[in-house]
C-alpha cells in the first residue's frame, strides 16, 4: 500500500466507509501484531491490544500527511499503544496458568530445554529497550532505520544499542 493510499483510506473512514478500515485491516494487521508482540510476552493482550488500536483507527481516523511513510506510523502507534499498555499493567505478573494450561507438558527433546532456557536467560540480560530493538530486527525484519522512524531514536543510536546487545549476549557465552 502506498502512501496516497493508505491517506485514502483514512479519508475513507473519515466519511464511515468501512472498506478503508478493511484495507488497512488486511494490509498492516499481522505487522502491527508483531510490533505489539514484541512488547507485550501474553498473546491475548497483544491481540487486544492491535484490536483497540483498529477500534481507534475508527472511531477517531488519526491525521496523517502522506510522504511521511505510513508503515513507520502504524509501527510508532502500535508501539505507543503497547507501551501505554504496559504502564498500565506493570505490577501483574505475566504467567498466567489457566485449567487450560498443561503443567505437565513434556519439551520435544533435550535441545528444546536447552534452547528454551538460553533464550529466557539471554532476553533477561537484556534492558526493556535493548529487548525490543533485538526483537524488531530478528522477529520482524525491520532495518535499523525502520527501528528509528518506530522508536522514534535516531539510526545511529538504534544500531549503537543494538550492538551493546549482540555484545552483551556473546560476553556471555552466547552466540547466534
């Protein structure tokens, strides 16, 4: 989608036509999810969340001026929302046990423990901002430029704490 059309579409929903919320639905919705995701550890909240943010798209369209790259605006919004989220929520624990839950649950294999483990160990060395630019360059694929324009931090420091995290991560013994 481009820029003209995703300012379209807005346009759209500013006069309650719902074929501009869907296209911007079916075009961003799992990307906004991973952005959420990677803030927020529980599934249901992160769907939640992504699902109030469409809610806002439209109840209230928010301004937007094309050319200013709308992927980035989405990912900031989303982000914004998360974070808002987690303000809110900050003293609940994030385990949530459930009658559904399968406390005996058996890994697949002793690589999968290993490799459980050492992922919990290595996101636990991390600082929250560390965390989540690791995680919007390896789970979603973003540049560090993309990063920038979502966070809001410039290229140079974005990269910069990534490295400290790669970096952090090898000082302990771990290495991709």
């Amino acid at each position: 989608m481009t820029d003209r059309e995703f300012a379209d579409c807005l346009d759209a929903i500013r006069r309650r036509e719902q074929d501009g919320l869907m296209r911007i639905y079916n075009e961003y919705s799992a990307y906004l999810f991973q952005v959420v995701s990677a803030l927020v550890t529980q599934r249901e909240d992160a769907e939640d969340i992504t699902a109030d943010l469409f809610l806002k798209f439209w109840e209230s369209p928010p301004a937007y001026r094309p050319g200013n790259g709308h992927k980035g605006y989405l990912a900031t919004m989303a982000r914004n929302r998360a974070i808002d989220y987690l303000r809110v929520n900050k003293r609940t624990i994030s385990i949530d046990v459930t009658e559904e839950t399968d406390l005996g649950a058996v890994p697949s294999s002793a690589d999968d423990i290993v490799n459980e483990i050492a992922v919990e160990q290595v996101l636990a060395m991390m600082t929250p901002q560390e965390r989540e630019i690791v995680s919007m360059k390896h789970l979603m694929g973003l540049t560090f430029r993309e990063i920038a324009e979502a966070t809001g931090k410039p290229q140079g420091t974005v990269a910069w704490i990534y490295r400290e995290a790669v970096n952090k991560i090898r000082r302990c013994g771990y290495d991709r």
